[in-house]
C-alpha cells in the first residue's frame, strides 16, 4: 500500500480512560527519579512517560518545525520496545537536532547519546521498488530496570501539507505523567484545528502577529487493550490541523474545503494520464463487443489486471503523486496511485468517465477523517465510476480483485473524489449481512469409532469470501495447508478439493471437500459423543476481567449459515438427542435445531451480527450473548454402539 496521505505525528499523551471526559491542565514537570512517578500511573505498566512535550511552529507558507522532547522510565522488559527512538527524513522533512540520554532509576545520568549513536537506513518496506524515505534510528542496550530515556529533536518539514494531527495514545499499558502540545502561526497563516476529547487551548500572544495554542495534561493510568475497541475517534484525544492554504514543489493548495483540496490533487495529477495511440487503439478494439457500459469498464479493468503488478514508489511530490500512465503501460508496474491513474487513463481512451478518489485504507482501522473537517489523512487510492444509476468502485492494486469489489481494505468509509471541479465527499459502499455471508454444508458418515468420511461444501460471500478467495492462486499444497485452517480440525485428511469463484461486485468463494475427520467423535464404552458443530463452531469467549472502559464497535455485519447431516453407523442407536437454541440480542441473534430422520441427525445453524457502536455499560450483555452462542455450538449427541 502506497503512502499518500499526510505523516501522523503522535503526541503521546496516553490513553484516556473515559471517552466522554475532558483534560485538566497541569503546569509541574516532575523529575526522572523513578520513586517520584506516583503508584496510580506506574501500577501494571510498562513503562511511563515522565514528560512529553512537543510545540509544532508553522514559519511561513512552505515551512513548520517540530520540536519534540520525551522522556520515558522503562520498568520491565515489556515495555523495551518504548525506549526506542524512530524517525523517518527524506527530502520534504529535514533533521535539525538530536540528541538524548540515558539515567538509571534513580535518575542519575549513565551516558550521552548523539547523532552519531543514531543507525541510519533505507526506510523500504517490502513491496518497496523505489523509496527515498530514511530513518534514524536507536535503542538503548539496558538489561538493568528501570531505567530512564531521554530524546530531543527537531524536524523541519518543507510542506504545511504535512501538518496532520497529534493523538493522546502512547500504547497500551503505557502510564503518563506530564504531556504538551503547542501549535505556534503567524496569524496571517493560521490553520484550522479541531479536537476530539481535550478541552479549548490555552491561547496566548508572544507577539502582535504571533499566536500559540497549548494543550496539556497529566497522570494518565495504564490501559489495556480491550477486544471490540471503537475507533479511536470514540475515544482517544486527538488534535488535528488542516493548512488554510500550503505549498508542495511549485503547487500551491488549500484545505479550506474538501473542494479545495481535491483542486490540488487534480492539478498534481496533471498531464500524468497521456497513453500511447497504440495502447488506445487496443482498448477501443478490447470494447468492440461489449454489450454495455458495465462490461466494457470491466474488461478494461482484466487488461489493466493481466498488464501490471503492485510495487510501492515513494518518490516525487511528496509520495503524493502518480507515474505518469505511459510508464505504467511500458513497464506494468506501479503503486496505488500509479495504477489507479493507469485506470482511469485505459477508461479515457473508450470515453469513460472516472474519479481518482483518496481514501484511508485498513481492514479493521477505517481512519480518523471526519466530514467536517477537511485534512489529507488519506493513504490510499482507488477508482469510482460513476455510471447513470449507480457506482463502480474499483481496487487497482490486487492483481485477482473481483471486478467492482472493494474489500475489507476500503469498505464502508470516507472518500474524496477528484474531478475536474475539485473534490467531493463520498462513502464507499457497505457490505451488510446480507452480503457477507458463510455457509456450511455437508454430509459426514460417521463410523463405529467415532471418525468420519465427509463431503462438504463451504461457501463465503461478500467480505467472508476472502477467506477462501485468497487460495486460488496457491499452489495446491499451500492451498490445502490454509485448508486446515479454515477448518480448525485437530487431525483431518484431505482427499480431494476443488474451488470454484465468481467474479462479481459482491463475489462468491466456494470451496468443495473431500475429507476423513479422525475423532470428530470420542468413544467411551458403549458410547459415542459426537459433536454436532465442530466445522463452523464459535468458540470466541472474550475476557471481562476488569471493568469496561472504551465503547464497543462491531465494524461489519455478518451471517452464518449451516446445515449438516450426521449418518449413523449401522448398529448404533440415538440415546440423546439435544434441543436447538434461540438467543436473540441486539447485538445479533441466533438460532439452530437438530432433528433425526431415519439413520441421519440433521444440524441446522443460523447466527447473525449485526453491525454498530455500543456503549461501555452494554459489554455486559455482549458477553453474555457470545457466551451463550459459544455455548450453543457445543451442542452434541450421544450414540450407542
């Protein structure tokens, strides 16, 4: 995935433990003695931070520095990793200063550290083909705990463009003492800002044309990290800052609206869509046959496929501007936005419309951009065309995408249209339950012994296609390896399997098997125990040791859907024979039955989530549910041989 969006600096104030709160302010900065941090901040956590401060000033249209000075008392060898100083340069942000120290507990001064201790390298990812982003980095070699870090540095950034946000999240179980964070402009550039969960700055005036903002905070406690998190807009502070106007190169943009901002990226992305009349010639010959709009969009979309591959470029404008087309087209490779301007140029060439669009992309993180708020928070690019009663949504960095199928990566979030008028919001669409759906079916023969010989069939749909959509280009050995996966069987063998997948906007994945399933049952004396939902079982029990302190977030919906049949071994007779369950809940619900006809137990199962936010005070009540649930899928049978 292609770096497109602005740099997040995190100004690691710590985790806030009630998502409705505010901050006090604090003016004491304590010292590094370990016994000074007070009990309630170091209880249960791996390091603290003694004093984080950062002040962010913006020196004219081109130009802001970072100043930034932490110091961080590492208890166990847990929190190592937070010693640990990172950071990235390349050729729009600068290193001014750097600088650190390292104490002993009681805060003594064991040595210097200087740019020369710092490891310089190549900041290349591996999908990386050409990347001019470095990193300096260090981490201190300390067996004896605690101890205590210091750094200071400073960055010059040559782009307000980067100007993105800063966030109250040091990591988890990660205890706080003394945060700050301020934002000088002259007020001839003063940006926009917007908080989340901090109470209004501190304003004050150096000087008649200068103003500062300043947010503090103090004696944050450890947190754990909670199963189900809500975005982290539901619940950490966060400061974010838009450019009322910035430069990059010789472009200069704006960010007063998403309008503006979509003008910028319009005029970066200039004259970079020009193709060859040969390679035009070959799409309007591709689209001859095309029956409609539909499918000459769709064929274009296999030849752009077939023709090229991902590769990250982080090099040019920032990292924000594409390939030009034509080199796509010669050498069939690009990152996102490389592509997806390769795309858009292939659909020009049949006369076409298409968006460039911006987006964040991950598969459980959909970002923090809020509608309100214009900001360059993206780091993604896809394609959406626009067509008379409805949108194609195109991802153009997987080469076997279903055509018109956005994915995990992209779905059901914020997006910003580049046209020639600017930008526009937009959502992309949202797979509901009745989409992502995952069926389970089959015949399984069980024998004396409690194995069993089974044909079945397992089917995912929309966003749980990619469970098995993703084995389709595997050899047929790691296929069948991901295969024991899937099943979360202890001893099974495969004898046969075939896939079979279709290409669709909301595509379907099936996988049929062939299989021996070694103690599915287990035998005791005269008796056969058999689990009735071993292949499709919940077995998920979340931990509710402490109290619940962020909201709960169920990011997609989703449905499950099963019928087995058990047949009986000839001479075994049914002595149990369970009842099916019912849960309903507002989280979702639940519903299966068993039934015997003739030599067969049939199993029936259906289990729905349903998508949304839930307060703290309801995780109760969800754990109660997929208790019951995982409770539910435990149902057996008992036979008598």
């Amino acid at each position: 995935m292609a770096k497109v969006g602005a740099i997040r600096f995190f100004l690691e104030l710590g985790l806030f433990c009630l998502a409705s709160g505010k901050f006090a302010i604090s003016q004491n900065v304590p010292g590094y003695d370990v016994s000074g941090i007070p009990d309630s901040v170091r209880k249960n956590a791996y390091a603290v931070i003694r004093n984080k401060t950062v002040h962010c000033r913006i020196l004219n249209e081109k130009q802001f520095k970072v100043s930034e000075k932490q110091v961080i008392t590492i208890l166990n060898k847990a929190g190592e990793s937070k010693a640990a100083l990172v950071i990235f340069y390349d050729k729009f942000r600068h290193i001014d200063v750097l600088k650190g120290n390292i104490y002993h507990g009681s805060g003594k001064l064991l040595r210097k550290i200087t740019a020369g201790d710092m490891a310089d390298a190549a900041a290349v990812s591996e999908y990386s083909l050409y990347d001019d982003n470095r990193i300096k980095y260090f981490q201190p070699l300390i067996s004896e705990y605690p101890y205590t870090v210091e750094y200071e540095y400073e960055i010059t950034f040559e782009s307000l463009y980067y100007l993105s946000q800063w966030e109250a999240f040091p990591g988890y179980n990660i205890g706080a003492e003394y945060f700050e964070f301020s934002l000088s402009y002259p007020l001839w550039l003063k940006p926009s800002w917007y908080t989340l969960h901090l109470d209004q700055p501190l304003v004050t005036r150096q000087d008649p044309n200068t103003e500062t903002l300043t947010w503090k905070v103090r004696n944050l406690l450890p947190q754990t990290e909670e199963i189900m998190e809500s975005s982290p807009a539901q619940w950490v502070p966060t400061v974010m800052i838009s450019p009322e106007v910035f430069r990059m190169g010789n472009y200069k943009g704006s960010m007063r609206s998403w309008q503006e901002l979509g003008k910028w990226f319009r005029d970066i992305n200039a004259g970079r869509s020009d193709l060859s009349p040969g390679t035009c010639l070959k799409i309007q010959n591709l689209i001859t046959a095309a029956t409609d709009t539909i499918d000459m969009v769709r064929r274009i979309y296999r030849f752009m496929q077939s023709k090229t591959r991902y590769v990250s470029i982080q090099l040019g404008l920032g990292g924000l501007q594409p390939l030009p087309a034509s080199l796509v087209d010669q050498y069939g490779y690009g990152d996102c936005k490389a592509l997806t301007n390769y795309m858009q140029a292939l659909l020009k060439c049949a006369g076409i419309r298409s968006c460039y669009t911006l987006v964040y992309g991950g598969k459980n993180d959909k970002g923090t951009i809020l509608p309100e708020f214009p900001s360059g928070r993206f780091n993604h690019v896809i394609l959406s065309v626009p067509l008379q009663n409805d949108t194609l949504w195109l991802e153009c960095t997987n080469q076997k995408q279903p055509f018109g199928y956005l994915g995990a990566f992209t779905d059901d979030r914020f997006a910003l249209l580049i046209t020639e008028q600017g930008g526009f919001p937009a959502h992309t669409p949202e797979y509901t339950g009745k989409d992502n759906v995952w069926n389970c079916s089959g015949t399984i023969q069980i024998d004396r012994e409690g194995n069993a010989e089974a044909n079945l069939m397992l089917r995912g749909r929309g966003i749980l296609s990619e469970r098995i959509y993703d084995l389709a280009d595997r050899p047929v050995y790691e296929q069948r390896k991901e295969i024991y996966h899937v099943l979360e069987l202890p001893d099974i063998t495969i004898r046969n399997h075939t896939l079979r997948l279709t290409d669709a906007p909301v595509p379907e994945a099936e996988l049929n098997l062939q299989t021996v399933i070694y103690n599915l049952g287990s035998v005791s004396g005269q008796r056969v125990f058999l689990p009735l939902n071993r292949l499709d079982r919940f077995a998920f029990l979340p931990y509710n040791g402490k109290e619940r302190k962020t909201s709960i977030e169920l990011i997609r919906s989703s449905t499950y859907c099963d019928t087995l049949t058990y047949i009986i071994p000839d001479g075994c007779v049914i002595e149990f024979l369970p009842e099916g369950k019912n849960i309903d809940s507002e989280f979702g619900e639940y519903h299966s039955t068993v039934r015997s006809e003739n030599n067969k137990i049939i199993f029936t199962r259906y289990f729905a989530m349903k998508k949304g936010n839930y307060p703290a005070s309801s995780y109760n009540q969800l754990e109660s549910f997929l208790r019951e649930v995982a409770a539910a899928d435990n149902l057996q049978t008992v036979l008598i041989r």
